[in-house]
C-alpha cells in the first residue's frame, strides 16, 4: 500500500473505553470477593459455635481474621436459613453463605474447629494466608483510571489527531498547517481560474520566482517577501491559492488564520515558528494563510473591550518570521482577506506583503469565462447563450455563478428535464436575487392593486428618464421579504455623475409617488427604496463631494480608522447642513418622479392594469404602452430592485 493511501485510523469511542474500565472493576470484584451473585451475611461467634455445634456446617475457610463459613445442604433446606439459601438468581447458593470476623489468633476458635472436625461435625477447615496483591490492585487501580482518562481528554484537546499539531499534549504548539506537494491530488490549475487576468498574472510570476530565482537574483533583484488578495467574498482568492498550489512544483502550506488561535496562551507564537521552520526546511516554499483578518488585526485598538494579548502576540511573532532578524530565504508567504483595511499597518508595509492583488469581481467578459467554466459539467441545451448568461448577472462573484449553475440545474431536474436551458438560469437568477416564490402568500385585491401600482411607478419613471436603468421585467409574485420586483438593465460605469445618480434616485422614488398620485395616500411598502436611496443621498453629500453647499469635501476614510472614534469628523453645525442636503435632494427626486407620472397617469394605470392581469410583464409590454424607449443603449446588464 502506497504511502499516499493510508489506510484510516481507527476510531475508539470513549464509551468502549468506559465499559472496559468497568468490566475490569467487575472482573476484580469477581476474582477477590467469590461471585457477585451469591448472598453471603456476617454473623456473630456466639452463632457460629451454635451452628458449628448442632452440625450445620460443611466447611470453614480461614483467612486471618475474617472466615468464610459454607453450610451443608440440608441445613440449607430450614428456614433458619432462608436468606441465604438461593443467590440472586433464585439458584442454590453455592456459598459461603456466612462470614465471621473472629479476630487475630483466636485460639479457642481453631480449637473448637480443631474438635469438631475431629468429632465429624464438619468436613474440611482450612486457612489461607491474606493476600496483599488484591487490596494493592484496588487502590492503585483508581489512580491508574484516572490518570489515563486524563491523558486521553488532553489528548483530545490538543486536536485529536488531526492536523499537524494534535495527537499529543505536547505537540499543541506544533503548526497545523496541510502540506501539498507534487504527490498530492492538487487537480486546480491556472486554466482553471476563469477571468482574474491582473491577479493570475502577478500570481503567475510568484511561482516563477519559486522556479528560477537565479532569473531575478542575477541582476540584483530579491525575491518579494509576501502576497496579500485583497476582494470581495467569492471572487476567487482561494481558489488562485489551489492554483499556485497546483503550479508550483514546490511544498504548499496551506492553513487558515483561525489555526493559530488555540485556548493556551503562547500556542499561536509557537505554531507561526514551527510553520515558518518547516517551511525553511522545505525551501523554496509557498505558505498560504486564508482570512488572516483572524491574527493580523490592527494591534492596540480593543482597550475599550479588552485587549487580546494572545491574539497580537501571535502577529508580532508573525511579523518578525516575515521581516524580521533572521531572513527565512526563498519562503514566500501568499494571504487573503476581506477586510484589507483592519489589517495592522506593520503587516501592510513593504518587506512583509510586498504586494496587494485585488481580486475583483468579474465584468461581463470574464463572467462568461467563469459561465464556460461552470458550465462544463451540466447537460445543457446546445442553443444557451452564455454571453447572455453574463448580461443577467451582473455584480454576480465568481461564487454566485457557480451557484447560479447549480441552482439551474436543480430547477431543470425538478421539472424532469433532460437538459437545463435558458429558462431555467432565469429562474436561478431570480430565485437567488429575489429568493423563493410565495404563489400561497394571501394578499388582498386592494393590496395587490397597491402593489401593482408600486412596480408600474417604478418602471414608469425608469422608462422616462436618460440614465436610469431600463427595465427588463416587472413581477408582483412575492419573493423572499419583498412584495414585488422589478428588474433592470444597469450600464457598467467606472465613474458616475451627479446626473445619473439623481436619475436613478428619482426611478426608485417612482413607486412611492405612484401610490400618492394614484391613492392620495403611501404605504410602508417603499422601505428598500427609501433607504437605497437615503444611502445614495448621503453618499453624494459626505463621500463623493458632489454636494454645491459643503463643497469639494469627503469625510470618507478608507483606512477604515474610523469606526474606532466615538466623535464625528465634523461639527454639529456641519451635521445638520448634512441633514439638510440629504433630505433636500430626496425630496426634489420625490417630487420630480410624481410630476413624471401624473403627465404619464392614464399610461401608469394602464401598466397596474396589465401587471394585475398577468402578475409578470416585460420590456414589449411596456413598449406597447409607452412606444420606443427613447434613451435606449446597447449592451447593458440586469439588476433588481424590490
């Protein structure tokens, strides 16, 4: 058997291990006292001359002070002798059935013995020297159960035996981290990293370092030090580590940020000193740490809530392995995290993560690569069009398309399909977008008619404004927590003007100014709108400077240092200008969207009308209303607003 199949280990459970032990005590018990099942009573001596003398007794066995008396048959037959005539299985009792205490050399009792075994009285009496390895074996044993249940339980703290670092107590500070190399099943590949261009890139050279240092080192250039993938969750920076580990050709340790935390102080130090060694060992290597938010939080910014002086001592013994006396040559260390800007400024500066990959979430074009990618192990129609696929999910991660695939192909097999085709990636969309549909939910005709007003307003507005998203389809069948939704068709912006934000305010204010304008009276049910829009209204004002009375200011900090301040970075005064601008530029788009549709009323009635009738409508509907959309641009995407 190969070294690589090894066999698994076997599983004690703690409950065999507690039968034994108590198997043993009964074993004991069964060795040293005679059998448990047998009724045995302590009499005086002034009995047991009297038994001894009317001939009751079969046999005497003396041990020291304490002897064991078996009775004859027929005496057991009396009733003197009830109690102790059958054992406690209602069987003969085989005996003893009395015991008497007669004391250290007692010499009128072996004397009377001695006379009655003479005269016939009884048939055999015999003494047996007291055995000291039965009371030995009892008092050690409990100390030996004891002492090997403890080993087992730190045992079983220290991990257990899995990973690197259990097995053995004192084995705790050893590092866990899994080690892949060129034996191993590594199976992901750079090809199998859809889009990332950027990141595969710089990634790429990484391993090029590790496979022909002399290429750089010649001309005097080092090797760098450290990698930090910095993105949104999903976006693929684990995956880019499996593919370096696939790569390489060199050892790979991969481990998570949690490893390191461990319920005994000083573990996490010894644990980064005992991976950094091995790594050495192994040199040239790669380490990869995932979500190393975990240890490498910024140092000294929790005395309000307590310090965790475990937790920083495990980064600086990090820092120091990374950059610091001593130089581990040829050991590069890749991580990743979500959150970049918590991370402590010393882990940050060159000579530790000498670079920051940004692993973004993927445009169109390489969503369709992702899509390709997903795709391959689905039985799919042959006429989908994934460069569709890829208009329909925008902002969509890496992660979110490959639950979009498998979500579709569940929908296809759900309704017996051979193959999933367009339809079903639709309904995946709108599933994992808007969550499941609730065709059961009761609502009432006038809510269902406030609800139709609602969306009509929405795609009204959107419809009637240059750079607010076309709509593509408007659904009053309840999904997830909302009533309705509308989907749209965003354009990809790399910068946005106060125009098209206005814009897009104005459309998301357009279901509640239907309800004022059709029924005079609002509802609780613009709640995602007003505050999508609040958001988009204070972001304009106090981040991007677009507001004309504060002026060119942000009092954005992307270090992200801020939520740590319990003081705003602006006066009183400047917070109610704050106030003020916010609830101005709603209100102008409220008022601009209900201007909008009481010129539009009867067309917006007509569109409730058609919604109520058929619960879904598209774009041909409303072009059939409103004609050509006047504003129309190629190539957009869609998005979804409740």
């Amino acid at each position: 058997m190969s070294k690589d199949n090894k066999p698994n280990k076997l599983k004690v459970s703690p409950w065999l291990i507690y039968g034994g032990i108590f198997l043993m005590f009964l074993a004991i018990n069964f060795s040293l006292n005679g059998s448990m099942l047998n009724r045995s009573k302590t009499i005086s001596l002034s009995k047991f001359y009297e038994y001894l003398d009317s001939g009751q007794i079969d046999k005497v066995v003396s041990n020291n002070s304490q002897v064991e008396v078996y009775l004859k048959e027929e005496a057991l037959k009396s009733k003197e002798h009830e109690g102790v005539s059958e054992n406690f299985l209602g069987e003969l009792n085989k005996g003893p059935q009395y015991s008497v205490n007669k004391g250290p050399k007692n010499e009128i009792f072996d004397q009377k013995l001695d006379e009655a075994k003479q005269a016939g009285k009884i048939n055999d009496y015999s003494v047996e020297p007291e055995s000291m390895m039965g009371d030995l074996l009892l008092t050690l044993l409990p100390i030996v159960v004891l002492i090997a249940l403890w080993v087992f339980m730190m045992r079983r703290m220290a991990g257990g035996g899995t990973g690197g670092g259990g097995g053995q107590i004192f084995n705790i500070g050893k590092s866990k981290a899994k080690l892949f190399d060129e034996k191993n099943d590594i199976k992901v590949t750079f090809k199998d990293v859809a889009g990332l261009e950027g990141a595969k890139e710089e990634i790429q050279e990484i391993v090029e370092f590790l496979k022909n240092p002399e290429k750089y080192t010649s001309i005097g250039g080092k090797i760098p030090k450290g990698a930090l993938l910095v993105g949104p969750p999903g976006t693929g920076k684990t995956l880019l580590a499996k593919a370096v580990a696939g790569e390489a050709k060199v050892p790979f340790f991969s481990l998570s940020g949690s490893d390191f935390v461990e319920m005994f102080v000083g573990v996490g130090a010894s644990r980064v000193r005992d991976l950094f060694k091995q790594a050495k060992e192994k040199s040239p290597a790669i380490i990869f740490i995932d979500e190393i938010d975990a240890v490498g939080r910024a140092r000294g910014k929790n005395n309000f809530s307590g310090s965790n002086d475990e937790r920083e001592n495990t980064l600086n013994q990090l820092l120091t392995e990374m950059d610091g006396f001593g130089t581990n040559t040829n050991v590069i260390v890749l991580a990743a995290t979500n959150r970049a800007d918590v991370l402590d400024k010393a882990l940050m500066r060159a000579g530790r993560f000498d670079r920051q990959i940004y692993v973004d979430l993927p445009d169109i074009r390489e969503r369709k690569e992702i899509f390709e990618v997903h795709l391959k192990p689905l039985k799919k129609s042959e006429n989908l069009d994934t460069e569709f696929l890829a208009k329909q999910t925008p902002g969509f991660s890496g992660a979110d398309i490959a639950n979009v695939c498998n979500e579709a192909a569940l929908i296809a097999a759900r309704k017996d399909k051979k193959s999933v085709d367009k339809q079903d990636f639709l309904d995946a969309v709108d599933r994992i977008v808007g969550g499941l549909e609730k065709k059961n939910k009761i609502i009432t005709a006038e809510e269902k008619r406030a609800i139709a007003v609602h969306e009509a307003g929405h795609a009204t507005v959107s419809w009637m404004l240059e750079h607010a998203a076309p709509l593509v389809k408007v659904t009053i069948v309840p999904r997830g927590q909302s009533l309705g939704a509308a989907w749209y068709l965003p354009e990809e912006r790399s910068i946005v003007r106060p125009d098209q934000m206005l814009d897009e305010m104005c459309a998301t204010m357009g279901g509640r100014a239907a309800e004022k304008v059709i029924f005079n009276k609002i509802s609780t049910g613009a709640l995602s709108d007003l505050e999508k829009v609040t958001k988009q209204a204070r972001a304009m004002v106090t981040i991007y400077g677009l507001n004309d009375k504060l002026g060119n200011i942000t009092y954005y900090d992307s270090s992200g240092q801020s939520e740590y301040n319990f003081s705003k970075p602006y006066s009183e005064e400047t917070a109610k200008v704050i106030d003020g601008e916010i609830s101005v530029l709603i209100e102008d788009q409220y008022k601009r969207a209900i201007n909008i549709l009481e010129e539009n009323r009867d067309k917006l009635l007509k569109l409730a009308d058609i919604l109520i009738e058929k619960e879904v409508i598209f774009k041909d509907d409303l072009e059939d209303i409103f004609g050509k959309r006047p504003y129309e641009r190629p190539d957009a995407e869609v998005v979804t607003e409740a």
